[in-house]
C-alpha cells in the first residue's frame, strides 16, 4: 500500500510498526493461511496455539497501556492513541481476532491505571505482565441494553440491569453481561452495575474489579462469532458475587468517567478495521496481477483495475480520518468524541465495501474458506456493531455536535 | 568482555528493487530500508553473549546516513548498549569501511567485532576480512557457532566441504552467518527503552578516512526477465530438450 504516512511517524513508532508487521507476517499470517480450520474448532480454548499468543508476548504487544513504573511500556503520552492505532492495524492486519483479544488488554489498562486504587495495580499489572495467556475484559452490555449506554440515554429507566449493593466491607453484584470481548477467558473483568436505581445513568453507574474466579461468578459461555473468531467473546452471570469494598473502582459516575477507555476504543477499533482492509488489498491486488482470464491477468481488465482503485481510495480516506480522530483524542480535542465516533463508523462501512470488492475480485476463490477472503470479509462485517451499532454511533455523533436539540432524550415509552 | 558490532542499511530483502534509468545505481527512493539481515544475526549473537554473561557492553557502529541512526536504534531496542554513526551519505565502500572499523576499534579496545558475512545490496563480502587484517587479529568468517573459553573463541566456520573449527585469541573477529543464530524482533517496549540510549555521530574525516571511492559503477541493470516454461509431448522430448537446448545432460 501507499507510505505516505511514514513521514507523520517517530522512529520509534516506525520500528514499532516494523517489529509488529515482521512478527504478522513471519508467524501470524502463515498460521492463519495454513490452518483455516482451526476458527471452526468448537473448543474455544483451542483454536489459537499459544505459541502466536507467545509471540505476541514477544514483541511486547499484550499489555501496551501498562505504565513503565510496573513494568509496562513507556508510550510517549502525547501520541500514545495514535501508536494505539499503528499497531492494533499491524496486528489485526494478520488476524483481526487476534488484535481483539490484544487489544482489550491495553484498553482497560488505561481503566485501570487511572481507577484502580494503588495496591490493586500493584497486584494485578505484574500478574499480567508476567503470564502471557492473562486477559482483560470490560464488561458494559447486558441482555437488554448496549446502545442506549453508548448513546447515553440518561434516564432511570435505560439503567443497568446488573445492580451492585453494598454490604459491610463487600459490594454484592447480581446481573448478566453479555457479547464480552474476552469474556469466556478473561483473568480480570472491569464490570459496570447500577448503584443508584433512582437517577439516570450517568449519575448511577459504579465499575467494579471482579477477579475470575470470584464466588457468585460465572462464565456460562463462548459466544460463537461470525468473524474475529481468534477472540472469545463470552456472557457472564452474576449471583451474589461479593467483591470487596476496594474493589470499587468509580462510584456512580462510572460511565461518564470512561471517556478515555471509549474514545481510544473507538480509534482502535476503527484502527483494526484499516488492518482488515490493508489485508483485502494486498491479498486483492496479488491476486489479480497472476490470475488469468480472458486471455490476460485479471488487472488488465479495466472493470478489475477500477476496483482496486476504489479499495485503495477507500482504505486511505478511513486511514485520514483515523488519524485525524485519533489525533484529536491525543490531544484531548473538545471535539475528539465526535471525529472518534465518525471514524468508528466510516471505517465500518468503507472497509465492509472494500472486503465486498475483495470478495468480488477472487470470483469462486472468494467464496472457499481455504482461500480466507471471506474470513476478512466475516472480519470487515463485525466491526459494524461491535463498540455501538453503525447507526448508534451516527446517532451519538449528531447528539454531540447538537446537544441542545438532538441531545435531548426523546422521552420513554407510555 | 566488550563487543564491537557493525551495522548497515540496506534495502528491505522483501522489496522488489528496480535499477535507475540511466544505470547508474539501484533506485532507493521510497524503498523500505532495514538492517542488514546478516549484521541482525551479529546483534543477536553479541546480545546472546551478553545475556550468557561473557558480553558486558555491546557498541554498535553504522557508516551511512543520517537514516542509519534508525538502524542503530534497532539495534539498541534489540539490546545493544549504545550507538555510533560515522556519517557520510555518499557510498563507501568495503575498504574504507574497514579503515572507519580499524580506528574505531582502536578508540574502543573490544575483545571481539562481529560484521554480518556481507550486506544484502552490494554482497561485497569483504568488510570484515579487510577489517581483521588491518587490525592483525584473527578472524572467524561465515560463522554458524561461537563458543567463548577464557581470552579464546572458538568459531565454527561454514566451508565447502562441511564444518571447519577454528580457535582464535582474542581480540578477534567474526563474521555472521546465516546459521549462527535466529534474530529476535525488537520488542515494543525495549524500542521506548532505546530511546534513551546514546548514539555518538562523528564522520569518516573525524578517523582520517579518505571514502572516495576507487571503483567505477559501469552499468547497474536488472536481470534478464525468465522466459515463460513450455510443456513437453513427452519424456523423449523432454530428454532431448535438455541434452540439446539447456546443455545440462
Ligand atoms: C464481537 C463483539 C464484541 C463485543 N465486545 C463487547 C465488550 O467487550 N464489552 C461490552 O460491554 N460489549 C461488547 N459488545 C456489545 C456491543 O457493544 C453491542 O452489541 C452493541 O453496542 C449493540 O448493542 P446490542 O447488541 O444490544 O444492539 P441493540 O442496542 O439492541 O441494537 C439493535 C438495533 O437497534 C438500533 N437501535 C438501538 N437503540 C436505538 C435508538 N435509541 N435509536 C435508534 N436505533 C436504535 C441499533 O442501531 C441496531 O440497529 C460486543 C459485541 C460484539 C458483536
Ligand atoms: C458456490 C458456487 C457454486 C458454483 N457452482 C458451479 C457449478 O455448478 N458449475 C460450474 O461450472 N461452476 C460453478 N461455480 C463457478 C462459478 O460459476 C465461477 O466461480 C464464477 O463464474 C466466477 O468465475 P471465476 O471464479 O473463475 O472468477 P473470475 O472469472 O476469475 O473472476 C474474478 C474477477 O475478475 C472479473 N473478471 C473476469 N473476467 C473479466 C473481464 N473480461 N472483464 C472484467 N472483469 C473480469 C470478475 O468479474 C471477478 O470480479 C460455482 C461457484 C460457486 C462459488
């Protein structure tokens, strides 16, 4: 693809990148080639060898967001969302699945350097540093209620079902999350519960730390995804799951807290998205410079040229508003949250068409699993609701560039 | 133990390089640029010695452009300790690499140099035995195991005909081959760390290197593309074709 950007990269990050796309290209993209059916072993614990987590962990990948002071890496703040975006590209280039899993690691590091209260970092960042199978989850969706947390609609009755009470020295949490990225085999979840029935959202959310393990907790099941099927997506049951009273990470305005975790999630995601589509092309773009039909390789056919031209324009205007956003959150721009959503979004829908394109270009080969162009195209088709619904994010981002009209809550149901 | 290392950037293995229209060198522009990859196995071994406990500093040396700083860096986020460039953006060439490596290491005093066997663009394969023979050390060339006993290294050589062994005081020097050893990737936060180790910069002048250079570059072109493959009626062609046509029987 084109490199246009390698001028707007430090050094560092431009050896980042370069580690992550050798270690993509040396050991994940060969796997994911050679062992197609390995997404479809029903025993999600298997399906990723641990020697690809084991070199994820080798090039560092697996807890950026720690800070240096427990072992972490030193990531230059000021750019530390846009290096979040140049390597979760990189690596879901490889397998976007992969990336997930990753990926949500160094988000809920960012939850909890900043909530946890200081002894809990000290427990729990060296236990992840030091174990390479150790996950993180963030756990906000329930069986009834995602967009309406995303939007948010601050009523009481779009609040959280799962509810949190205190009692004594320990907070009882009852409820269900689901559709958890990492959920099934997360070591450590950051779970998000109703403490005040009485007001809205915004004003009666508490997160909490829940070890796995914890009593009352339990991993009822691997969601089976269409795409991104390297990261176990899982639900989880809470019966009386006594955490102690420490473990509270943000009282009540939990939700309003987790900007930070949201908008680089958004970058991230859209990031992973980009990776999605990088892969599209150049698998594309060999493709039909050795494939022959009507006499000559298929990107001689102008039809063929002219939609490799529209994937490679669509992949740089997502890479643009990437880094426009992701640059914004950086810099904690007042209008990072709606160029986050926007780029969330666009790269949604732009790579889903340049995975389409893909799909199109290989004519059968497309269609068979052992030639993996309808893997990206399952990988490009997830992005659209994972992190908010397409029009969810649509909806969030006219809220915000009109709160004083469109940010007003339509009114409950009668 | 000290060790010298040397550094060159060299066009990415993995890009398809095309010759200048006017033949006069390889287009470089808008190429990705990497390490050498043989001089990546000679980071590797010296920073495998130094976690074996023989090494205790790693110095890594680059004579190029100011952009080799960016391949000094990798080295350091592979686990050298410091950096210098000597910098000089026209081509210099094998000898008076090994005339910049002399006086460096007579500034530095290592007990062992490590160079890769030859850099990927030019394949010279030279550096390193012009160095050791400046110096008067021994050297152990196309290295595949090094084996430190006491202010001796043994080095066991990849020849012709098999493995040679071959024992050698030190100081001395090693050329990498591609068996010594599997690079490991720089990792993320070891590339931070780097950040904060020193690179010196001097130039070829600062050592009394003249790097002029003493070949003339005729005409750079590209290999003659491959004909595309035909298919035989049968075994009796086939033979024919080769006794007769590819003259290998
Ligand atoms: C692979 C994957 C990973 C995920 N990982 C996590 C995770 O780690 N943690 C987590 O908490 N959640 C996670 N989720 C959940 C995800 O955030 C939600 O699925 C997403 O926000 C959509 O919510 P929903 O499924 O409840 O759909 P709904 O909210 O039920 O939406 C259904 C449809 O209704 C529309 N809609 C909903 N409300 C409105 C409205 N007010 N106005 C107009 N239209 C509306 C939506 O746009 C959509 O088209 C994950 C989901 C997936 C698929
Ligand atoms: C599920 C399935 C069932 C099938 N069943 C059968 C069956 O029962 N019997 C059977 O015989 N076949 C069958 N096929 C094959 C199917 O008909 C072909 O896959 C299809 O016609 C595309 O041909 P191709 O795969 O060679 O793609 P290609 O022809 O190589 O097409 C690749 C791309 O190049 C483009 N392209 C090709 N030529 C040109 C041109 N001249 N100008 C511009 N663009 C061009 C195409 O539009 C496409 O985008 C099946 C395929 C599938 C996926």
């Amino acid at each position: 693809m084109i490199h246009a950007d390698d001028g707007i990269l430090s050094q560092e990050q431009r050896l980042m990148r370069d580690s992550c796309r050798s270690f993509v290209d040396d050991v994940v993209t060969p796997f994911i080639r050679s062992n197609w059916q390995r997404e479809w072993d029903m025993s999600p614990g298997e399906r990723l060898p641990s020697a690809i987590l084991e070199g994820a962990e080798a090039i560092g990948v697996r807890t950026l967001g720690v800070p240096e002071e427990f072992g972490g890496i030193d990531l230059e703040k000021e750019t530390e969302v846009r290096t979040f975006a140049l390597i979760s590209e990189e690596i879901a280039r490889g397998d976007s699945g992969l990336a997930d899993k990753l990926v949500q690691n160094w988000k809920v590091s960012i939850v909890l350097r900043q909530f946890a209260p200081k002894h809990l970092q000290e427990k729990w960042f060296p236990r992840l540093l030091e174990d390479p199978k150790f996950l993180l989850a963030h756990c906000l969706t329930e069986p009834r209620g995602a967009s309406d947390r995303w939007l948010p609609y601050n009523v009481p009755e779009a609040s959280m079902h799962t509810k949190a009470v205190l009692d004594g020295d320990h907070w009882v949490i009852n409820g269900r999350k689901q559709f958890i990225s990492n959920g099934f085999d997360a070591s450590l979840y950051v779970v998000y519960a109703n403490t005040d029935p009485s007001v809205g959202m915004l004003q009666g959310t508490s997160s909490f730390l829940v070890p796995r393990g914890t009593p009352g907790l339990t991993i009822t099941k691997c969601n089976e995804t269409m795409g991104c099927r390297f990261m176990n997506n899982g639900e989880l049951v809470f019966e009386d799951c006594r955490v102690p009273a420490d473990h509270l990470l943000v009282k009540s305005t939990a939700l309003a807290s987790a900007g930070q975790y949201f908008r680089a999630g958004k970058i991230i995601q859209a990031a992973k998205n980009l990776g999605v589509g990088v892969a599209c092309f150049e698998r594309t773009a060999d493709y039909v410079q050795n494939y022959v039909q009507g006499g000559r390789i298929l990107i001689k056919h102008q039809a063929v040229a002219l939609r490799l031209a529209d994937m490679a324009t669509r992949i740089e205007a997502v890479r643009s508003l990437v880094e426009r956003a992701a640059k914004a959150v950086d810099e904690a721009h007042p209008d990072a949250d709606i160029l986050c959503n926007m780029a969330k979004v666009y790269a949604s829908e732009e790579i889903m068409k340049v995975a389409t394109h893909a799909l199109e270009l290989h004519g059968g080969n497309g269609a068979m699993l052992e030639f993996g162009i309808e893997k990206l195209f399952r990988d490009a088709a997830i992005f659209l609701h994972m992190d908010a619904t397409v029009d969810v994010s649509r909806m969030k981002i006219i809220k915000n560039m009109f709160p004083a009209t469109a940010g007003k809550y339509a009114g409950p149901e009668s | 133990m000290k060790v010298v290392v040397a550094v060159k950037r060299v066009a990415d293995p993995n890009v398809k390089v095309r010759a200048l229209a006017d033949g006069s060198g390889v287009d470089l522009a808008n190429v990705k640029m990497t390490m050498n990859p043989f001089d990546e196995i000679a980071v590797e071994e010296a920073v495998r010695l130094k976690e074996a406990g023989h090494a205790t500093e790693i110095v890594v040396v680059s004579v190029g452009p100011e952009k080799s700083a960016e391949t000094l860096r990798t080295a350091l986020a592979m686990g050298a300790d410091r950096g210098l460039l000597v910098r000089s953006d026209a081509v210099v060439e094998p000898l008076a690499v090994a005339k910049i490596l002399k006086a460096v290491a007579e500034t530095e005093k290592p007990d062992l140099i490590i160079v890769g066997k030859q850099a990927i663009d030019d394949d010279a394969n030279q550096t390193g035995q012009m160095l050791a023979a400046l110096l008067g050390w021994g050297q152990g060339t196309f290295a595949s195991k090094i084996a430190i006993g006491g202010a001796a290294i043994e080095v066991t050589r990849e020849v012709d005909g098999g493995l040679q062994t071959v024992n050698l005081p030190l100081p001395a020097l090693v050329t990498a081959d591609l068996r010594l050893n599997e690079p490991r990737y720089a990792s993320l936060p070891n590339i931070m760390k780097a950040k904060k180790k020193p690179i010196d910069e001097k130039t070829p002048a600062d050592y009394g290197v003249a790097v002029e250079p003493r070949l003339t570059v005729v005409r750079v072109h590209e290999p003659a593309t491959r004909k595309a493959g035909i298919k035989v009626g049968s075994v009796a062609e086939l033979v024919d074709k080769l006794r007769t046509e590819a003259g290998v029987l």
